[in-house]
C-alpha cells in the first residue's frame, strides 16, 4: 500500500528497520472491533438500533439517526476510541 520511502517521510525522517518496518505496515488485528464499538455506544446510552456500526480493516462507518449534533459527535468519539480504529466515517443523521 505505501512505499517504504513515503511511511518513513511521514512520520518525519524516522528510519524504520526491521521488525519496526513490518510492524507499520500491519494492519489492525482486532477482530471483534464492531462488537467493543457497540459496546461502547451502550455505554454512552446509545441505543444499539439507532446506530448502525460496520468495519474493516480499522476503518469504522458508522450510519443511523441521532437527535442531537452533540450526540452525534459522542458517537464519532466512542468509535475513534475502540482498540483497533483507524479511520470513523461518521455518516450519522441529525433529526
């Protein structure tokens, strides 16, 4: 996906070597990632049918309806702080 030349400019001229360089490229291994976000969302008092939670390969989309901006961005919030997420799409409805 990206060149090694390009990682290791973006994280501001640090060299990666060996296990570290491996390391970078992984993706994340958290296999029940959409279950710990609904989880998560239950926690915060969301109720689980009003938000809809997919995920792949450590992006998250999340989809629904919500009553608030604020509850929307408490949503983003949940997801962005399971282990494993990389990327929220939030594309969560306001109404």
């Amino acid at each position: 996906m990206f060149d090694d030349k390009v990682l290791e400019q973006a994280v501001l001229g640090v060299t990666l070597t060996g296990r570290h360089r491996q390391n970078a490229a992984m993706k994340p291994n958290v296999p029940n990632i959409k279950e710990e976000i609904i989880v998560a969302l239950d926690r915060w008092w969301f109720d689980p049918a009003t938000i809809y939670v997919s995920a792949h390969d450590g992006t998250v989309k999340l989809t629904g309806q919500v009553r608030s901006l604020v509850e929307r961005a408490e949503a983003e919030a949940a997801a962005r702080a399971s282990p494993g997420t990389i990327l929220v799409e939030n594309k969560i409805s306001v109404g």
